[in-house]
C-alpha cells in the first residue's frame, strides 16, 4: 500500500538542482521539502521503489540525504542489484551502501 504522503511527494517530479536558483526553483524546493517530511518511516518496499524515482542528480542542500534514510527505511533494500553505468548518482550510492551492510568488514 502506498500513502497519500508518499504519493504526493512523488507526484511533485524529482528534487530539483541546487544550481537552480530562480523563484520557481525555490518554491520547488519548499514544496518537496514540505512534502518528503511529511513522510513517516518506515515507507513499504513498494513506497521505496517509488521515492526511487524522486532522486535528481544533486544533494537538493540535503533533501537527497533526507530522501535516501527514508528508502532505508524500508524492510528491504530498494537497489538490490548493481544499477547499469550511467545511472542516477544516488541509486549508485543506495547500491552501494547496500553492500556495505552485507560486507561489514
């Protein structure tokens, strides 16, 4: 099942760039950042794939890092196989801090 929260958040498209400094990218930012809070952990494994999408290429001045513990919050790893060459710089970091966890040491 997917909350209203969740589809809401990702309705609004993936975060925007940090390098977009127009009105409308501040008012981008303040809807996403309203919107991804109100997003209670843990999300399912199907809200996790879904937040997936909602990366962009950028830190979004540390909405991507909120964004990315939220997928961790799922019971399952969203990105539990190696993304191609060329993917979203945060699926790669989701990938591999999955495999982190399983090689501890």
């Amino acid at each position: 099942m997917i909350s209203h929260q969740v589809r809401a958040f990702v309705q609004l498209g993936p975060l925007p760039s940090e390098l977009d400094d127009s009105e409308d990218g501040d008012e981008a930012f303040e809807a996403r950042e309203r919107a991804l809070l109100a997003v209670e952990p843990p999300v399912s494994a199907e809200e996790a794939d879904l937040l997936l999408g909602a990366f962009g290429e950028d830190d979004c001045f540390g909405l991507a890092w909120t964004l990315l513990h939220l997928v961790e919050s799922a019971p399952a790893p969203a990105v539990s196989t190696a993304p191609p060459a060329g993917s979203n710089p945060w699926i790669i970091r989701l990938w591999q801090r999955h495999q982190n966890d399983k090689d501890p040491g």
